[in-house]
C-alpha cells in the first residue's frame, strides 16, 4: 500500500487497531480524530518490508494541536490500515521526531 494510501485511509477513519494497538489507545488516551488528524499529512520515517506478519512503516504525525503522534501501520493492501502500535514520541529518544537519536 503507498504512502498516499495509507493517509488518506487514516484520514478517512477507514483504519483498523491491533489489539496492541488497542490496548496503548486506552491507556494513553489517544482518540480516533487525533489518529485522523495525524494521518492527513503523515510521513514515512521508517520502513519495514520484512517486517514478521506484513510489511510495515513508522509514520511521524501531528494533532490539529501540532502533538506528534507516531504510528507503526502494516502496508498489506486491504480496505483498512490496520495500526500496529501508536505513541506520542519521546523526545528524548528521537530528533525531531523523525530519527532516533544514538544510543549512549
């Protein structure tokens, strides 16, 4: 599934979440229009293409509030992203979001 796809899916609600997915939008309180707001623009940081069960990318997003959002989806081409896993990123761990800074 390309980039474009998988944004325009999120940005349309047409997603899916893994029950680990699942788990971290409960517990970190993460909402469905902060996912959607986050997929509009979303880029590409990272790809998996042999990733376990599909190939996946680590997407870097924003809320309309500009609160970063990573999102790891699965790029298998089916009706909905399915979301593996999302986060608020830990500036200490990342430059800008978009690398992860060296281990020290």
């Amino acid at each position: 599934m390309s980039l474009e796809e998988i944004r325009q899916r999120l940005a349309e609600g047409r997603y899916c979440l893994s029950d680990h997915a699942l788990a971290r939008v409960v517990e970190r309180n993460i909402t469905t229009l902060a996912i959607r707001q986050a997929g509009v623009q979303a880029e590409l940081i990272e790809d998996y293409p042999a990733d376990k069960y599909s190939p996946s990318c680590l997407l870097l997003g924003s809320t309309a509030e500009g609160a970063p959002l990573h999102l790891q989806v699965s790029r298998a081409e089916n009706p909905e992203v399915k979301i593996i896993t999302l986060y608020s990123p830990d500036p200490d761990l990342w430059t800008d979001f978009r690398t992860r800074k060296a281990e020290r």
